[in-house]
C-alpha cells in the first residue's frame, strides 16, 4: 500500500504539473468503482470546468482542490495515479481520467481497494481533523506526549492513522529497526531518550524515502509510471529469516496489529 512517501512524492509531481489547471472533462471507465464510494456521476461530473487550485496530503490521502470543493483519493492497496498516460484506454484496471487543459491524471487500481469522494471544505476539514498529526509535521513533544499516554505496543500506536497518520507496515518495520526499539514495547515504556531516537529516525527515514520516490514492492509507481528506489535501502522490511544487516541474527517475523512484523531479537531487545 503506498504510504506517506509514495503519497508525497505523487503530490509534488503534479503539483508542479497541474496547479492552476482547468478540468476540462471527467472521463469515467468504471463507474461500480464511483458507486461504492457512493460517488455519483453527475456529482463528480459537476467538477468540470473548474480550476485546480492546489493540491494536499494528510497521511495517506492526497486531496485536489478546487474553488469550493475537494476531490480526495486513497490509493488503497494498488492504485495509481499517472500524469499523461499513453494506456488511458478504458480497461478493467482504470477508474477514471481527469482532463486538465494542462495535462491527463488517469486514476487506475487493479484490485479496486482505493477510494474517492467528493467533498465541500468545511467537510474536508471535519475528515482531516479525524486523521492524526501527519507524521511528516509531527513535532517530538507531540510523539512524546501520543506515546507516554498509551499503553498500547508501539508499531500498533505507529500505525493507527487516527492518532499519528501516513505509515504503514513498511516505514513501521524500518523505523522500528533503526530506533533500535522493539515493537512489543508499550508506549509508555519508553524513555524520553528513546522516544527522541525514534523521533530523529522517523523524520530521516520519511525524508529519505521522498528523496528516492518510495517504495516499489509490488505496485507502487510514481505519476510518471516510473518505480521508487527506495526498497533497495530497506533493512528488515520483508527480509525475515536473514541475517540481520548489523549483528548477523536471523530476523523474525510475527503478527502485530494483525500485520506481519519483521525485527531483530538482538538490536530490538
């Protein structure tokens, strides 16, 4: 699932792109996709010949604002969303195209688990304030204060997207690793010098995962069709069994907040 970084780095290449741009037209192929979201396709249609403001990312969700309006888009599990597609023909895979007088966005998910709605700013602001403080503006008195007031394991407190949001399993296993800090620990359990470590690994992590364009483990591409690099950097994420790339003891691998969990028994006592 895209996380943070993918997200991001999505949202900073068409912004650059489509910032100010008129949509000319919505071209629908799956419109069961619309449905379920309970999107309907006057509604979405009525956007046409509006301008494109600016774009916006809390945690996973990336929005597209217009005058009065927000278009906002979950990836979900395998979705994509390409600048200027030479494949926007309607195929099983593509939702939608947005027609810019700038440019094409095609919106495509294999296994359909993205969404899309439509809403009006004072809505947007009542469903962003239901996210958490977005991991890529959390300050470290704010971690210290999420963590010290839970007793809940920690990657089940990183994950939880109503009080810190945009990581997934992906950023959680590295992070965790990194900060050299089990993820059965509780959160209260930690000590300020920890919770610091985790914090400084946190902002260096996330930033140098935008500074590679994400992560590809399966279907993630960026806006140009194009893999992120930053998988080839990926410590422990998906490598259980292995040496561990410090003290040489084979990683393991466990369910936590019902996600497989890949960590050190050593470096993560």
């Amino acid at each position: 699932m895209p996380e943070l970084p993918e997200v991001e780095t999505i949202k900073r290449d068409l912004e650059k792109i489509l910032t100010g741009a008129i949509l000319k037209k919505i071209i629908p192929y799956n419109l069961r996709f619309l449905e379920k979201n309970n999107l309907s396709l006057q509604e979405f249609k009525s956007l046409e010949g509006e301008r494109l403001n600016s774009f916006l990312r809390k945690g996973k969700f990336l929005a597209l604002l217009f005058k009065e309006r927000a278009l906002i888009l979950h990836l979900g599990l395998t979705g994509s969303l390409l600048l200027n597609s030479k494949n926007s023909s309607p195929s099983p895979h593509n939702i939608f195209s947005l027609i810019f007088d700038q440019g094409e966005l095609l919106f495509r998910d294999p296994r359909k688990f993205g969404k899309v709605f439509l809403l009006s700013m004072d809505d947007l602001s009542t469903f962003l304030n239901h996210l958490g403080v977005d991991a890529l503006e959390l300050t470290f008195e704010e971690l210290k204060k999420i963590l010290q007031g839970h007793r809940g394991r920690v990657k089940n407190l990183l994950l939880n997207q109503r009080i810190i949001a945009g990581l997934g399993n992906i950023y959680t296993d590295e992070l965790l690793f990194r900060a050299k800090i089990s993820p059965f620990r509780r959160g209260m359990e930690l000590s300020e010098e920890e919770i610091y470590r985790l914090y400084q690994e946190m902002q260096s992590l996330l930033a140098e995962a935008i500074a590679l364009r994400g992560s590809s483990i399966r279907d993630y591409v960026d806006s140009e069709g194009k893999k992120g690099r930053f998988q080839e950097k990926h410590l422990v994420y998906g490598k259980s069994g292995t040496p561990c790339p410090i003290c040489q003891t084979i990683l393991k691998r466990t369910i936590i907040a019902q996600r497989g969990t890949t960590y050190c028994p050593n470096c993560q006592k």
